[in-house]
C-alpha cells in the first residue's frame, strides 16, 4: 500500500477478505497457472485466493495512516459464499471499524448468482442493508455473471451510487491438440475457480463502464487496462476513476507512475486539463448522434486492376465482388460488382467505409477521397 501511495495511485482496493473459509480438502490445491494468447489462465483454491477477515483487518491496520506517508484511502473488499446479509455486514462493519475508507463487495465467489431463487430480492436486500449500516462507501464489485444492464437496474433499485468493476472472466480450461491430434485439456486447469485476465477484457470492460455510467453510477472500471489510451478511453467514457491489477502485478509500483504521467500527457496534448473538460468531451465523443444528422464519410473505395489477382489465387483472395458467381465468392457488399473480364466495379453509392480495402490481402482496393 505504501509503494501503491508513493507511486501516486490515487487508492488501493486490498486483496479481498471473508469470514467464509472452505473445506480443506476443497483447498490445498496450490496455484496453477498458464499463459496463452488470451492472457493469463489462473486457478486458486478460495482458502489460497482470500484473506481470512482476521488477516484483512490485520493489513488494514498496518497501513501507516499517519502525515509522514500523506493520505491514500483503502478501500477494503469483502466476499461471502451467500446472500446472508448477517455475515456480510459483520465483515464490512469490522473493516470499517479498523479504518477502511470505502467497502468493495466482492461478487465473484457466488457461484450462479441470477439463479439463486428470489434472487432480485435477496440481492436488493443485501445491497440495502450494507448501505444503511455503513458510514463509508459501498461499492459492488461487477462481474460477467451480472449483465450490465440488469446490474444497474438492481443497483439503482437498492441505492447503489458507487460500482467498481470489472472482475475477471470465469472460463472453462483452454483446448489444445497433440502431435498425433489429440484433444488435450491441461488437467491442473481442471474444476471451479479457474480466471482468465487480459487485455481482451477492456471492450467488455468499456461496455460496463458505458452503461453503468449512462446510468449514473460513479464508476472506478478496470479489467484489461494495459495502457494510458485504455485508462483515457474508461475517462471519456464517464469512470471517475480507473483500476490496474495485473499491468501492476506484471510491472509494479514505478508503473503506476508511468501510466498516471502518460495519461497526463495525453490529456495534457489534447488540451484537457480538468476532469470537466476530460468528461465532456468524453460526452461529446460518445453522445448519440442527433436523429437529423447522417453519418457519410468523405471516402470511396478505388479497385486497382493491376494488382488485383482475382481468380489466381483462391486462398490469397476474398472474391470481394458481389455475386461473383466464385463458389467460394464473398457477397459482403453489393456495392462491389463482378464485371465482364474478370473486371470490378464499385458503385457510385459506395458508403466509403472501408471493408474491402481492409480485407484485400493485395491492397487492390484503396480509399480515395469522393470525388477524386
Ligand atoms: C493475482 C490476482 C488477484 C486478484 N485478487 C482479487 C481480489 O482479491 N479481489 C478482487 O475483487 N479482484 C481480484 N482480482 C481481479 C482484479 O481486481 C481485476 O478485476 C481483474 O484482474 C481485471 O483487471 P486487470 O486486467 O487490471 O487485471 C485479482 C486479479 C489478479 C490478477
Ligand atoms: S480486390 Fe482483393 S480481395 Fe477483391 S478480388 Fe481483388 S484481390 Fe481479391
Ligand atoms: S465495402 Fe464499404 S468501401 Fe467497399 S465498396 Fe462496399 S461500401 Fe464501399
């Protein structure tokens, strides 16, 4: 927490803590890990993954809250295996009691959550009564379980104002094929509690932080955040703040302070120097377009017969032209016409949005102003 503060990060969320603890034989399992094009692959047994209550409250109390280290809020976090409002409360009330500035609810570990019978009420009534009988902040931590949409309005309905998200992807063990071609499953990976991380969490990422902030919600989104465009694009898109794990774990502390000047560079250049300025030109770029108003672009798709192999190469070449009339013919757009002689012709109401030319492997196709 300490290096976290002297690094610059605005906050820390500790490691996430609970008065539930597993049946042993459930838990001495380790931690197994992989690494593929996805991201990182982790399993860990729930004992292994979180703190008890008793050694939350004990880091939280370590933390030197005194002038010489300044001030960074902690905000803890706090799971439970079920919706019993009692075990819960007597979690964030402990940590409270121990200095916690803010409470993240740790979602996560709720195996099926929508399906838990009278779910909406018991959910409700949890989140109602962590926020009646707390003083700090309260804020749900979101996974793909919850769907965004159906999290704000429940989160709206229990008077949630603060959400942080998003947590990692639960995914079965990844597929892979021997030499002699056959199907493997890497054993270890085997079970509950599997997480997948990466950067290809953010487009999921930025589809929360949308809708939770459309919402009204004050948001701190993460989850797949690699760089200061990833953490300027959660901005724009109304997060009051942004949250790093694994670029911190994979990098540490001094990353925190690159990413933050980064980012304050960017923004710096593009001549948004206070969050009003950064959120509202985040709502101008995002705000829907006006109904009277029609998108066209100012280009055209140009075909170039010199370099285009139509019919040579059928592996190398999309057959881009509408009804060509190839068996294995592409009709992505009927504004692209197979001509006589093997010739193309790209109609006069080309929309210029550029997908042939992006999937001509021989750049037969380029973008040239309308009108040219
Ligand atoms: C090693 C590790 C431990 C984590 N432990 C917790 C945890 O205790 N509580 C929690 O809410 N999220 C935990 N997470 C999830 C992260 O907070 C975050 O939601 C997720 O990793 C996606 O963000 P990232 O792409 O920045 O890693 C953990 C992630 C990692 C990599
Ligand atoms: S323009 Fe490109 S993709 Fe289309 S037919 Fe020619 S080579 Fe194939
Ligand atoms: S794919 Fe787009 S750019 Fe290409 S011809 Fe069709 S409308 Fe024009």
């Amino acid at each position: 927490m300490v290096g976290c503060y002297a690094n610059g990060a605005a906050a820390v969320i500790m490691k996430t803590a609970s008065s539930a603890r597993m049946d042993p034989c459930q838990t001495n399992d380790g931690r197994h890990c992989l690494i593929d094009k996805y991201g990182f692959w982790a399993k860990s047994s729930f004992n292994r993954e979180i703190m008890s209550l008793d050694e939350g409250l004990k880091e939280l109390k370590n933390y030197p809250k005194s002038s010489l280290f300044g001030y960074m809020p902690v905000i803890t976090s706090v799971t439970e295996l079920e919706l019993n409002p009692e075990k819960w409360l007597a979690g964030c009330q402990a940590m409270e009691e121990a200095g916690a500035d803010a409470i993240q609810l740790d979602l996560f570990y709720i195996e099926n959550l929508l399906t838990i019978p009278d779910f909406e009420a018991k959910f409700t009534g949890l989140l109602k009564e962590i926020i009646t009988h707390t003083r700090v902040p309260v804020m749900p931590k979101l996974n793909i379980g919850l769907p965004a949409e159906y999290a704000a309005y429940l989160l709206k309905k229990a008077g949630v104002t603060y959400v942080s998200l998003l947590d990692s992807i639960k995914s079965p063990a990844p597929l892979c094929f021997t030499p002699e071609c056959q199907p493997l499953v890497n054993k270890t990976l085997l079970g509950p509690g599997l997480s997948l991380f990466g950067s290809f969490m953010l487009p999921i990422t930025r589809y929360y932080t949308q809708v939770l902030c459309r919402e009204g919600f004050k948001v701190c989104a993460g989850g797949g955040v690699k760089t200061a465009e990833d953490i300027a694009g959660l901005l724009f898109l109304g997060a009051e703040t942004v949250q790093i794990a694994t670029e911190f774990i994979l990098h540490g502390f001094e990353h925190i302070k690159e990413l933050n000047n980064r980012t304050d560079e960017l923004f710096e250049k593009a001549g948004l120097t206070t969050p009003e300025k950064i959120k509202e030109t985040g709502r101008n770029l995002y705000e829907p377009l006006k109904k009277a108003v029609t998108y066209r672009t100012q280009m055209k798709a140009q075909w170039n017969i010199e370099k285009c192999i139509i019919g040579k190469h059928p592996g190398d070449c999309y057959y881009c032209a509408h009804n060509s009339g190839h068996a294995n013919g592409q009709a992505f757009c009927e504004r692209i016409q197979y001509g006589a002689l093997k010739t193309i012709t790209i109609a006069e109401n080309c929309e210029g949005c550029g997908l042939c030319a992006q999937l001509c492997p021989h750049d037969a196709i380029e973008m040239v102003r309308a009108g040219s």
